[in-house]
C-alpha cells in the first residue's frame, strides 16, 4: 500500500506532538507539507523536521499537494475554515481540541464530513492515554455499575500561556475552552458518552493574566507576540452539567486560581465503585463488608508523547481502513455545546437548557 500522505496546517507548539506520532509510524506516512502564516516559523520548522514543502496558505497546500489527511493545529478561531477546505478538498481530518469557536461552528464542520464522506476526528487525546483504557475496561466490565456523578478539574495556579490563548476572538474563551475541554470529554467518555440537556456554570476574571515574573510553567507559552492580542477571557470556570441519562458533572478549569499548585485530575462515581485519575489510578469500592482501595498492579505509560502517538496512529488507522475514530465528529460538537451553555450560563445568571 501507498504511504499516507500527510499535512500539518499550523506549526506552533501542539503541532510538535503531531509531527512526531506521524514519523513514529515510519514509512506507512510521509509528511509531505506543512503550512503556517509564518514564513521564517514554517521555513524553520519545515527544515527542522525534513519536510521538503512549505506553504502560507493551507488552500494552496490542499490544492497542489494531493493529501490523504491533515493535521489542523492552529489557533481556534481557524479550526473552522481549514477543516471545512480540507474536507472539501476530499482530504481527511484531525482537528485539535476544541473543535470550533462554538457549537455553530462546529456542526458545520460535521456536516462537512459527511458531505463529502471524510473522516473528521477531534483531538481528545486523553481519550488514548493508558490509564483511561485500564479505567474503561474496570467500567466496561461491570466493575463500577452504574456511573451517576463525576468531577472534572483542571486547574493552575498561574498558567494563561497568552498571546492568542488570552484573546476571545482567537481562541473562543479562556481555561474552560482550553483546558476543561480535557477532562470534561473524558469524563463524559468514561460515563459512556451521554448527552448534556442542561448547564449551570459561572465565570470569573478576577486576575488577569499572569501574575508572577519567571514562575516555573509547565505548559506551552505562545511564541506569538502578545501585544499583538488583547486579553479578553476568565480566570476561573466553575459549572454542574446535567446529561440525558441522570449523569452529572462538575467541572472546574482555571488558568490563575490561589491554590497550592497546578493539577488535572477526574473523579468518576458509580453505584458500585468509584476511581479516581492524576494520572494514577486509585479504585475506591467495598469487599467482603469493608472499603477498599485499588491501584492496577501495571499502568501503561501515560506521558504526552506516548499518547500522542497512539492517538496520531489510531487516526491513520482509521484513514486506512475508512473507519469511525474513537473521538468524532459529534463528540466535539457535544463538548462545544456544553461550553456554549456554560458560558451562556455565566453570561445570564441561570441554567441554561441544551437542545438536540
């Protein structure tokens, strides 16, 4: 078989992990393009990691390159419109998280794939990490029971990367777009993937950017200059989400918030067991009439490069073979539509209902 032929639209940070899932599968995919609107950032990154094409327009690339898929890694507001050309084009998709600016946004780059039969893929990666497919299979066999509530949270202590991230018409909103996005998805994926009906959320912009000179960071800075953006997001989102089946979820997600350190972690509780991930996995249930606590004597490695590629594998497996990915389409516009709800939420005080 042919090798897949490959393009990455957008060379900043996440693009990175992108670039190297692609070269981990070794001659089953080429790399053959990759486009920024950056000349010297594409030129330089294209040398760096032997891409022989560069270009500044990604409808230029779709149209000379003939690419079997694309990777879309720039800032959200240009999710939408690179998709939606490549899918146009008959190239399929990964689209990092979030999907969209909103749900808007979003259900027409569904609509897109199906109207041209291309497979369009989100990148949840958590989706893909070793303790989420040791947690499922707990939860697939029974193990848990009934799933009825759960806690996602992501949170910093001081951690807006800026730039692009920090402004509104760039990135669509502020922690809860950028990292609640993560733990909501794979709670909603643990609980088998219900669908959200209501939202209570409220947001708080209390501090700004950040607060402290060369605090240690532990995130991608945006290498864009920030005086080319204006910082126009929250701090701090808090918000209760009611799904279709009785399932609730709290969420919180924050990129300054006065807590001792940085963490993500979910917390998933069923009628049965309970278990909590950061990353490692702590079992919480009862035996033979006394509580127990249970951590998998073997956990696969978790850390970002290793799922990265699992997730940039599972997709040109299923470019290959013309198959659905673990994280859809529909599974993106399910998150917009719950972060539409929870910001409308914060923006008029109440609860906000989500239609389908």
């Amino acid at each position: 078989m042919s090798k897949i032929r490959v393009g990455i639209i957008g060379t900043g940070g996440i693009s990175y992990v992108h670039m190297h899932g692609y070269k981990q599968l070794g001659d089953k995919v080429e790399v053959a393009a990759v486009c920024d609107i950056d000349e010297n950032k594409v030129k330089n990154y294209a040398s760096r990691h032997g891409v022989s094409k560069y270009y500044l327009d990604y409808n230029e690339m779709l149209a000379k390159e003939h690419l079997d898929a694309v990777s879309v890694t720039t800032w959200n507001s240009v999710h939408k419109p690179a998709t939606i050309a490549a899918l146009n084009a008959g190239v399929n998709v990964l689209c990092e998280k979030p999907m969209a600016l909103n749900a808007k946004e979003a259900m027409e780059m569904e609509d897109a794939a199906k109207k041209n039969n291309k497979i369009l893929m989100i990148g949840f990666v958590r989706r893909y990490g070793g303790d989420t497919e040791i947690v499922k299979d707990f939860i697939d066999g029974g193990f848990f029971g009934d799933i009825y509530y759960a806690k996602a949270v992501y949170v910093r202590r001081n951690g807006c990367p800026g730039g692009w991230f920090g402004d509104k018409s760039y990135s669509g909103g502020g922690p809860l777009i950028d990292l609640g996005v993560h733990v909501m998805d794979l709670t909603r994926y643990l609980a088998g993937c219900p669908l959200p009906v209501s939202a209570y959320g409220t947001t708080f912009s209390n501090m700004g950017p950040n607060r402290v000179k060369d605090a240690p960071v532990s995130w991608a800075v945006s290498s864009y200059d920030a005086s080319k953006f204006v910082h126009s997001v929250e701090d701090f989102t808090t918000a209760l989400v009611r799904f279709d089946n009785g399932f609730t979820l709290s969420v919180e997600a924050s990129f300054n918030l006065n807590v001792k350190q940085d963490y993500a972690d979910v917390e998933v509780f069923g009628t049965k067991a309970g278990v909590r991930i950061d990353p490692e996995i702590e079992i919480y249930s009862d035996m033979h009439k006394h509580f127990v606590n249970i951590q998998p004597a073997l956990t696969a490695p978790n850390h970002d490069e290793v799922i990265f590629d699992k997730e940039m594998a599972h997709f040109i497996y299923c470019v290959e073979n013309n198959k659905q990915p673990r994280s859809t389409a529909h599974d993106g516009v399910v998150l917009m539509k719950m972060i539409d709800a929870i910001y409308e939420s914060a923006r008029i005080g109440g609860e906000v209902k989500i239609s389908w």
